[in-house]
C-alpha cells in the first residue's frame, strides 16, 4: 500500500465514525444531523474536526456557581445614578 492509499483508508474510516456519532445523537433535528454530516464529508479533516470538537465543547459538564447568583461581587447598581 502507498501512502496515499492509507492516508486516504484512514480519512475514510474517520469520516464514518464521525457520521455515526453525529447520527446519533440526540440534541441534533433530522436536517442539522445531515447537514453536518454533509459538511464532514465535503471537508472532510478540517471540517470533521471542527465539528467534533464543537459538540464535544458541548457535552462538557456545566460547573454549579456554589449557590451564588449573579456575576460577581459587586452590586449590579453600583455606580448607576451618581448618589453612591
């Protein structure tokens, strides 16, 4: 085998595995599955990493904010109207 040839194999073999995961999920409607699935195969490295590595970002867990509410230590006031 060339290199060509197994470059191209594993390109292949990744493009599959890269469908079947998109295929399979489950947050993504009919159109969106094929759509991307399109896309991985129209461009096919650059695109199939770009797509996994945007729905793996989005299987992370979300950290709890430790029973805190708001963005941070400040008051979300402070400094509006002049009186402080």
């Amino acid at each position: 085998m060339e290199l060509f040839e197994i470059v191209f194999l594993v390109l292949c073999i990744f493009n599959i595995l890269l469908s079947l995961f998109l295929l399979v999920r489950d947050d993504l409607e009919g159109v969106q599955k094929i759509a991307q699935i399109v896309i991985v195969w129209i461009v096919p490295f650059l695109g199939g990493i770009g797509l996994w590595l945007f729905h793996r970002s989005q299987d992370l867990p979300v950290k709890p904010n430790k029973g805190r509410f708001g963005g941070g230590p400040s008051d979300s006031t402070g400094g509006v109207g002049g009186d402080n």
